[in-house]
C-alpha cells in the first residue's frame, strides 16, 4: 500500500490540511525525505497506550520513509496542554524535568529509527517576553483565538475561567512548528484530533513569517468501544507505558481481554500487521473465538513493541501459570518465583481464603472479600472457592474475578523472599 492507503487502512486520518491525502505519497521536488514531527506532553511521568496511538501512526510515516522528529514539551510542560473544563495545576521545573526523561526513554526505547528527540525547553525557556510578543503575539487577533473550542468552553456561561498562560498555549505550540520548521525544514506535524486546534497555530505563523506551506495530519481518538472512554490521562482508565505503574503482566493481559468487536480494530492501530496477514488472523479467530488467537497475537505484538520480546514471553508464560487449574509445583523455579513476586500481591500461605484476598488488598474490608468469595468471584489455582474459612497453603495463585491476583507462596518459598535470595 502506499502511504495515504494505509494511513486510511490503519485508521489513523481524521481532519488534515492537505487537498489531497495522494499529497503524501509524492516524492519532494528536491530529492530529499519528506519530514514529520510529534510531540509529547510531559504532564506525566508516563506515556500511556493513547500515546502509543499516535507513535504507530509516527512509525507508518517512517516505514514510508519519512524522517521523524519526536518533541518532548519540557517548555510548554510548565503550563500544560489546556482542558476543556478546569485549569491545569502548574508544575515544578523539577517534576516536568524528570517526567521529559522518563519519556524520552520511553519514546527511545518504543520508536527506533526517528531522526532526532528534542525537548522544547531549549528553545522556550530562553524567550524573552517582548520577543514572543513581537514574534508571535502580532500574528494572532484574539478573534482568531477566541473561537477556539477550549477557550469557549472555558469563559462561556458556567465555564471554569482561563489564565493567560492557558490562554497562551496554542501560541508556544505553534513556535515549535515555526522554531522546527526554520532549524530543520520540517513542514509536517502529526497528532491527535484533539490537538488539530494548536496545531493549525504553527501552520499560520509559518504562513505568516516564512511565506510557506506546511500541513498538518491527525488521527481519531482511540476509543474503548465498551466504556466509550477514550484511553488518556485523565478518563481514569489509563493503561501506562511505564512497568512500575502498568505491570507487563497486567499491560498484557488489556491486550488479551479485548473484546471481539474492537479487536481487529486495535491489530490495525497497534501492530505492524498488514491486510493479508491479518485477514489469515481474523479467518483463524472466527473458527472458534473462545480460543483467542486474534487476542493472543495483539498482547503478544504489542507487548513485545512496549516492553520488549523478552518480557513479552514473560508475560505468556505468567499467564499460563495464573490460569493453570494445576496446583503450582512446589519446585518452582526462582527465575519464576522472582516474576510471580513482581507481579503480584504476596501473601503468606497457611491463611484462610478471606483473610488473603483482604491481606492482598483486593477488597475494601473483611466483610468485602467474604462476600466475593460466598459470590463465586475467588478461585485458587482456577478453582472457585467459597469456603471463606478455606485454608491456602500455597504455593497458589488466589484470583479475583478475571484480572486481579495474589501469589501465595509456600512457606520456604516466602522464607525466601523475605531474605531477598531472589
């Protein structure tokens, strides 16, 4: 496929600034790649699988030989992506600092084969006021800003108000495009719908101080088809790129628990999977559904893109130990032990049922975990247990519902960790 077909194909066009998206697909007239850029915003100190998205629609671009440019906004961190209903709080110089290393690395380590990172702080931080106001601020009637979405939302009848640095957002955006487009020649910014608004700011002062065209090219929100939330920051539903905050483990089973209707949808978005290879997927999956296969080749994929293909068989193997209706050997193995360890809750064995899904922190009270257990909601090593008065005496892997699980180690095996041997 050429680039404009598959960027359809995958899912990822929403609005644009080209007449045609053909555009994309033609070589520049001076034999040089075409470029991109995208940018991150440090709010947090992790990207989360919304972010991901967009860097599979980054890593389309590249894989058509377009050079990528990946911005982390150490600057416009400090006053943040303005939201639709409230001010954001503002952060430190410290805490957006290390959230831009922390996704830096992750962009690193996920995307490969970019061009350059760079952090708008460099070319932010050192702006006088006059300057961006002679720079920049000419350039804009606050008619043009004044219709944007947010800022209407915000001083509309009920609206929350807005500062001047919020209001300013849109403003240091677009001198990114201009600062990138002057140092590199870059005339392309890629993002998500939702940020087509600040977007269109670097294309007016490009416009404007240079004489010249750039584009801009977004891709629709990812939407959870079963919540009908969009995967971000702030829905409460976050699935994070960082392990220490989404366990690998936990990261593959969201991919494993997808739901039918919405996964060939996320193979498109969230694998390097092309048509053929993927309708022979979806021809095995529809043969019998209950087996996974779709689901089991996107956790696999999309593991291995985050997290590495190592960790990725790590992942396999743990969830075939937590779904075993086997009780654990005993002779486990410390390399698994260690990764059992990781990845759950540990709680000691010789207790009774209720006492370690409370200990394990999975229920709000001792009441609340003997109810899900009377419910049928607990199993130990895939059996369901009622018997709150049951006594675990592991090793076993405790279960709540589908997705929430304690390790229970035998006595030695607990002896053992709490000597920090593994």
């Amino acid at each position: 496929m050429k680039l404009s077909e598959e960027l359809v194909w995958r899912g990822f066009k929403a609005e644009n600034t080209f007449e045609n998206a053909a555009e994309l697909d033609a070589p520049r007239a001076d034999g040089k790649r075409h470029q991109f850029y995208w940018g991150a915003d440090p709010s947090a100190d992790s990207l989360t699988i919304g972010n991901l998205a967009a860097m599979m629609m980054c890593k389309t671009f590249m894989r058509h030989d377009y050079e990528a440019t990946l911005l982390v906004g150490g600057g416009t961190g400090l006053i943040g992506d303005p939201k639709m209903d409230k001010e954001r709080p503002l952060k430190s110089v410290e805490e957006v600092e290390r959230n831009v290393e922390r996704l830096a690395a992750q962009i690193k380590r996920t995307m490969g084969g970019y061009k350059r990172l760079v952090n708008n702080a460099d070319w932010l931080t050192g702006l006088k006021f006059y300057q961006f106001m002679g720079e920049v601020g000419q350039y804009f009637s606050m008619t043009q800003l004044m219709d944007r979405e947010f800022v209407k939302a915000r001083t509309g009848e009920g609206g929350s108000g807005l500062s001047l640095a919020e209001f300013s957002y849109s403003l240091l955006q677009g001198y990114d495009f201009l600062h990138l487009y002057r140092t590199y020649g870059i005339d392309l910014q890629l993002c998500g719908v939702d940020q087509i608004g600040n977007c269109m700011s670097g294309l007016h002062l490009i416009d404007k101080k240079e004489h010249a065209k750039a584009n801009v090219w977004s891709m629709p929100l990812v939407i959870d088809k079963v919540s009908g939330k969009k995967f971000g920051k702030s829905e409460g539903n976050a699935i994070w790129l960082d392990k220490n905050k989404t366990s690998v483990f936990n990261f593959y089973q969201f991919w494993l628990n997808v739901d039918d209707i919405q996964v060939e949808e996320f193979l498109k978005i969230y694998t390097l999977t092309m048509p053929e290879e993927l309708e022979e997927l979806m021809a095995g999956h529809a043969v019998d559904p209950t087996q996974r296969l779709a689901q089991k080749y996107l956790a696999r994929e999309v593991t291995k893109i985050v997290h590495g293909e190592h960790e990725a068989r790590d992942a396999e193997e743990m969830k075939d130990i937590v779904f075993s209706k086997k009780v654990i050997d005993g002779s486990i193995s410390f390399q698994v032990l260690a990764k059992l360890k990781k990845a759950f809750p540990v709680v000691e064995d010789m207790k009774s049922l209720a006492d370690i899904v409370f200990e394990g922190k999975n229920a709000l009270s001792k009441s609340e975990a003997k109810r899900l257990i009377s419910s049928g909601a607990v199993y130990v090593n895939g059996q369901k247990t009622i018997d709150e008065t049951y006594v675990v005496e592991g090793p076993a892997i405790v279960r709540k519902g589908k997705n929430s699980f304690i390790f229970v180690p035998s006595i030695t095996q607990f002896a053992l960790m709490k000597k920090d041997i593994i």
